[in-house]
C-alpha cells in the first residue's frame, strides 16, 4: 500500500513556534511584551499538552498578536533559517516522495508555505489555517470555517481526505496525537529534536529525535546512514558548556559524568574528556564502539595512544590548552563522525574532504599492510560499483581509506568490505 506521512510545522518542521516568534516581532517595542510573550507561551504550552482546546488557545494568541503583513515577511525570512537540521539535510527525500508528504499544522499557510516550498512539498498538500486581514494589511482573525482552526482538526481535516494507504504522523502535540487516537493513522512519531513534551511521549509509538531516526526505522532513503540521536556521546569531568552544546546541537545523545562510568564502556561512541581525565586501557580496549575522543589538554599521559589507534579511534588534543579549543576539539569530533575528517588528529593521518552529491561514503579503516587497497577496489570492481572518488593517507600503524561511490550498490559490499584481514574498523557514513 501507499505510505503518507503527516508533518506537523511548529516545533517539528522548525525548531520554533511561529506564532510565539510573530508575537517577539511585532511586540518588540510594546512596554508590556515580555508579559504577553509569556502569556501567549503558556497558550501555545497548554493546547499543545491537550490542557486547553485548541480554538480557546489559537483565539486568544491571534488577539495577542499585533502583528500585519510586514511582520509576516520578517517572520518568514526567520523561520527560513529555523528549520529543523535533520529535515533540513533530507530534502532528497522530500523531493523523492513529493505526492506523500503532507505537512499539516494548526499555524498559517502565509508563513508556513513559503518556508516548505522550497523542501519540494507541494502547494496543494499543505494544510493549515489562514489569517484574515484589514484594508491595512494587519491581522484581525482568522478563518474560523476551516477545520484545523477547531479543536481535534487534523483528524477531521484527515477524515475529509480520506487517504488510501499507511499513515504516519510525526509531530511534537497533542493535536499530532489525536490522529492516532482516532485510529487514522498507523503510527505515532513524537518528535523531540526542538522540544520534548512528557505528557506526548507516554503516549507515542516511537520517540523520534530527529528526522533521520523516523527515516532510519522505517528503512527510507536519508542523508546519513545512522541517525547520530543513536550515537551515545559521553562527556567526562569538567568540560566547559560551549563545547557540550556544539555536540548537542550537532544532534548526539549527550551524558555528561564526573567519572568515566563501566556502564557506558560498551556502548559509548563518542568521548570528550576534561583535563586531567585519564582512560585506562582496559576500559579503551572494551569500548568497542568508540569512534572518537577528545581531550581538553594533553592526551599523551591519559590515553595510550597506541591501542586508540589500534582499534581505529581517532583522537583530537588540545595540548597547548589554547580556551577557543574548548569549541575547536568538539567541532574536529563531530566533524570525523560527520565527514570522515581526521584533521589535526593526534594519531591518524590528516584527511579533510569536500562532501561529494548523490554519493555513498564509506570508511575503511586498516592495518597498515601491503595490499589492502587493491582488496578494497576489487570488491567493488566484482560488484560494478562506480566510484567517485576515493582517498588513502597511511602512517606507520594504519591505513585510513575513504571511497566515495555511487548511490547504488548491493548491501553484500559492505559486508565484504568488513571481512577484508586486517580491517580494524568500517562503517558508512552517509
């Protein structure tokens, strides 16, 4: 059967509520704003947890808001820039899947539909509320006829489709909600990358952090092979805030301890370590997921360099304790889990490359032996893989190859790639 999937806009497509950005707009001169900021804040909190219908809720915000259509196109210019990362870099699969993609919100189409459009989602499958307006061009109401103006609108919106297929709604509220209690949809995805609502999550089928794990669950084309939500970041001792939230809003599952805990030996994917952390080698060498670390100070004395390289985790110092790197050695981290970059590393050769469009990137990382590459070229040449570009850097221990190739290829060469002797480490990054 066809697949849909039913978007909502505030606070999942974005990572704001529009509404509550319109108000900070057109209030920014009003000697009471911050108390109409708050209330319309405790508005848009109450209809979204189901405390307060929807209509009460959206009534009173339009009341509060002040704002006319130069405001719109202030607001619209902002939200542009606030979509949701994760949706941001999926745009290949709404364009891909343009007639199933339906974003439905309890907002307005006048800021909602020039912020989609360019995300391929097309005019007519985009569902919202529209404003009603004076002969000045301010708002002074709403259509109060259609049907995602009232209280349980998408479920009524979506009965009036009458879609033939699998359903899947993604949202944050309760109103996203709504249409799985209905029995209208197939699943419930309670969206968190922007804000996670206790009262929703209790009741979904799936907590989703990012658009990329929705993707990666139900096995649909996305831009990185593994949702980083899934890699565990573990955060050690005194690190200063900057450099945890530079990981956080990369999207990484943060744990942020005084000691380096047994329970996350094994599952941990990624370690950033304060001064004076030391990591002993049997906890390195059963941290079998580790991908990277970094350290902020010397890593020489607390990290046995070589079983880090032994086992293929690339670590990134800060030696001469320079403060701008408290941001630098987190950014160099997410930047190996993101593109493979090992520049600057402490113990793996230098590699920075360009991301490459409509490509696959894999990376091998091995004993540094003879023959190793040619072992690697020719599981794609048995399989007709086309390559698109392909680098290698070496030191004295490992080899550090990444490939590009092209979109398609049979999932039997990546295990092939993993049993190729002598590899330490293969994954695919996107």
């Amino acid at each position: 059967m066809k697949n849909f999937y039913i978007i909502d806009f505030d606070s999942t497509f974005t990572q704001v509520e529009a509404l509550d950005e319109l108000v900070r707009i057109s209030l920014k001169d009003h000697p009471e704003r911050e108390r109409i900021y708050k209330e319309i804040e405790d508005l848009t909190n109450a209809a979204m947890e189901g405390r307060l219908s929807f209509r009460q809720s959206l009534s009173e915000r339009v009341k509060l808001l002040h704002a006319n259509q130069d405001h719109l196109k202030t607001l619209v210019s902002r939200l542009k820039k606030k979509v949701s990362s994760s949706f941001s870099r999926n745009r290949a699969f709404f364009k891909k899947h343009a007639d199933e993609v339906l974003i439905v919100s309890g907002g307005f189409k006048e800021f909602i539909t020039p912020v989609v459009l360019p995300y391929h989602i097309k005019q007519e499958n985009i569902y919202a509320n529209t404003f009603k307006f004076d002969e000045e061009g301010k708002i002074i109401g709403y259509d109060d006829t259609n049907p995602l103006s009232e209280e349980g609108g998408k479920v009524k919106l979506l009965r009036e489709l009458n879609l033939q297929g699998n359903i899947f709604g993604i949202g944050d509220g309760y109103s996203d909600f709504q249409l799985k209690e209905s029995g209208l949809i197939q699943k419930f995805y309670a969206y968190t990358e922007n804000i996670a609502r206790q009262s929703i999550l209790e009741k979904a089928d799936h907590i989703t952090p990012s658009f990329d794990e929705f993707l990666y669950v139900n096995n649909l084309p996305r831009a990185i092979s593994y949702p980083k939500n899934r890699i565990l970041c573990l955060i050690v001792g005194d690190v200063p805030e900057q450099a945890i939230q530079v990981l956080k809003k990369d999207g990484f599952s943060i744990r942020h301890k005084t000691s380096f805990e047994e329970k996350y030996v094994a599952d941990v994917g990624m370690l950033l370590l304060a001064d004076g952390q030391k990591l002993e080698d049997h906890q390195l060498e059963r941290a079998v997921k580790l991908k990277t670390i970094g350290y902020l100070g010397h890593s020489r004395e607390n990290i046995t360099m070589d079983i880090a390289t032994e086992m293929g985790i690339v670590v990134f110092d800060d030696p001469k304790q320079n403060p701008r790197n408290s941001q630098f050695i987190p950014k160099r981290m997410a930047d190996f889990i993101n593109k493979g970059d090992t520049y600057l590393s402490t113990n793996f050769p230098n590699l920075q490359l360009p991301k490459i469009a409509s490509a696959h990137r894999l990376i091998h990382i091995h004993s540094n032996v003879p023959g190793i590459m040619a072992q690697i070229n020719q599981v794609f040449a048995r399989h007709n893989i086309n390559i698109l570009g392909q680098f290698l850097m070496t030191n004295q221990q490992i080899g550090y190859a990444i490939t590009d190739v092209s979109a398609q290829y049979d999932k039997q060469v990546l295990k092939e790639l993993k049993q190729i002797d002598h590899t330490i480490k293969f994954r695919v990054l996107y």
